[in-house]
C-alpha cells in the first residue's frame, strides 16, 4: 500500500494549515472580550507558529535537495 502524500503534498498541507490558523488567530483576536467565544489564544497562537516553523523547515529540506543534487 502506497502512502497517499508525498513530500510535496505535506509541506502545501502545512502552508495552508498555518495561513488559516494564523488568519483566525488574527480575526480572534478582535473578539477578545467576547464571552462566547471558547478559543483559547494563546494554544491556537502556538499551534499556528509551530505548523509554521514545520512548513519551513520543509522547505529547507526541498532546498537541501536541489542544492545536493547539483
């Protein structure tokens, strides 16, 4: 069985994960004394950053690659 992801597919997976959450932090932010909202801030911002550092470093590996095989 062949795993349905490949390297490409995981890092655009990340990039678009950490934009929206990065989005929805942002757009929280403005509801921060609203009771209704039950998000917690600061757990979403770290989420978003470490999805976000993910991404990166998936970037530097695809960059490694090309600079290694040349």
């Amino acid at each position: 069985m062949q795993f349905p992801f490949d390297f490409w597919n995981v890092s655009l997976w990340l990039a678009v994960t950490g934009i929206i959450l990065l989005i929805t932090v942002q757009l929280a932010s403005a509801y921060e004394g609203n009771a209704t909202l039950l998000i917690d801030q600061k757990r979403l911002r770290t989420t978003a950053l470490i999805i976000g550092i993910l991404f990166l470093v998936t970037v530097a590996i695809r960059i490694y690659g090309i600079v290694a095989s040349t």
